[in-house]
C-alpha cells in the first residue's frame, strides 16, 4: 500500500485531535502503521489546529510535506485554505462550510475569504 497523507485541521475545540485520534486507532486496528503528530496554535482560543497523519504498511515519520497530502479534512474553511498548499492535484478535500473568523478579521484588519477564494486556494 502507497503511504496515505492526511491532514485534520480546524480551530481550537472543533475536536480536531479527538478526529485524529479516530482515524490512527480506525488504521491500527485494520492493521497498518501509523504515525501522528498535532500542532496546537493557542487552540484552546479558537486558534489553528493542525494533525499530520500517515498510515502505510511501514511508516517512518508523521510528517507530510507540501504537496504531498492525500487527503484534506477540514472543519472550518480558512483552515482548508490556509493549508492548500500541502494537497496534490489529486487529492481529495473534505470541508466544513463553518466559519469562525480570527481576531484579526473581527478587528476590522483583514476580511474572510469568501467561498470562490477558498475554492481557488484549494485548486491551486
């Protein structure tokens, strides 16, 4: 089996590393290697929350480079688009329509992508 790429992300309480978490023990138990690692930016404040899962039949390392992601799992659209550009051509996107602006855009100093934006993030 080819190494599968999946990247979870979202903001802080979304349940992003309980989602990770779901699908490491799901590929474990149907019998592959898995590796994981999560980075957690002021999560418990709504911030970015972003898991690196590799699942193969030998895995040396959780981490996926740019370009290379297999699958995106997304559970708020800025997220999906802020990570864009870790998929491949052909990978496949998974997105929540829910929106949570950060501080900055209900501050008034930056605006939330609209929907075509983020769509043309993920074409790209």
């Amino acid at each position: 089996m080819k190494t599968l790429g999946a990247l979870v992300t979202g903001v802080g309480g979304q349940g992003i590393i309980l989602a990770s978490d779901i699908i490491c023990e799901a590929a474990i138990i149907a019998g592959y290697d898995v590796k994981k690692t999560d980075t957690l930016g002021m999560a418990q404040r709504g911030g970015s929350v972003l898991s690196h899962v590799r699942i193969g039949t030998r895995v040396f390392s959780p981490l996926i480079r740019e370009g290379e992601v297999d699958l995106l799992l997304a559970f708020e659209k800025l997220e999906a688009a802020r990570w864009s550009h870790y998929i491949h051509k052909d990978a496949i996107c998974i997105v929540n329509t829910y929106e949570q602006p950060p501080l900055s855009v209900s501050l008034g100093q930056e605006k939330y992508p609209t929907d075509n934006e983020i769509k043309e993030a993920l074409k790209q």
